[in-house]
C-alpha cells in the first residue's frame, strides 16, 4: 500500500489555531475555516466548518437531525479512522442549505495543535 500524503495546516498560533485528530494528531483543519461553534454532534459540542482536509468519507445516507433531514456521511481521519464528525450534501429544509457541502467536527474528537 504505500505512504498516505497528508495536508499539513501551518498556523502561527496567535490568530488561528490548527486542530487535527485527538489519537494521531493529523491536521484536519483551522480555527479561521469555524463558520459556527454553536452544533451539537453525538459526542457533545461541535463546529460546522467550511473546508476539512485528511479525511475520509462515508457512505451518504439520509439522517433525522433537530432541524430536518440531511443526507450526510460521516467522516474519519485519513491516518487512523478515528471518526471526526460528517459532511452535509443535501438539506430538504430551505433555510437550511447552506450547510450543504460543510462540515461538522465533533470537539471531543479533536485537539489543538502546536
């Protein structure tokens, strides 16, 4: 199988922070990508963000959430397949779309790092 290429996120640490998988540490995303901290994923606190990198995703399917219908996949860090959160496709609520294409990183999934 051969090595896995991942993203590295440079940040200076002053105006943005890089978070990346809590086991492997692998980068998955910044602090300037959050377009809202206040989600709820199944393991607590969540961000919706606009751009994830070093994942994986999911088969798609539809899933009841709080404010309607989404088909969703769920998504995994590249290096070890720690689940991270999902990524929205579709929303069947129109006030809703704009999550399409976005994606959900669960905090208890993710750390800071340096």
């Amino acid at each position: 199988m051969g090595l896995r290429y991942s993203t590295h996120i440079d940040s200076d640490g002053k105006t943005a922070i890089t978070y990346g998988c809590c086991y492997c540490r692998t980068h998955l995303s910044s602090s300037s990508l959050i377009m809202s901290k206040d989600y709820r994923g199944r393991t607590g606190d969540a961000f919706l963000m606009e751009k994830v990198v070093n994942i994986v995703q999911g088969t798609k399917q539809l899933r009841d959430m709080m404010t309607g219908k989404y088909l969703v996949s769920d998504i995994r860090c590249h290096q070890c397949g720690n689940l991270v959160g999902w990524k929205y496709h579709h929303s069947e609520v129109k006030n809703q779309k704009y999550k399409e294409g976005k994606y959900i990183l669960e905090l208890q999934t993710i750390v800071r790092c340096k």
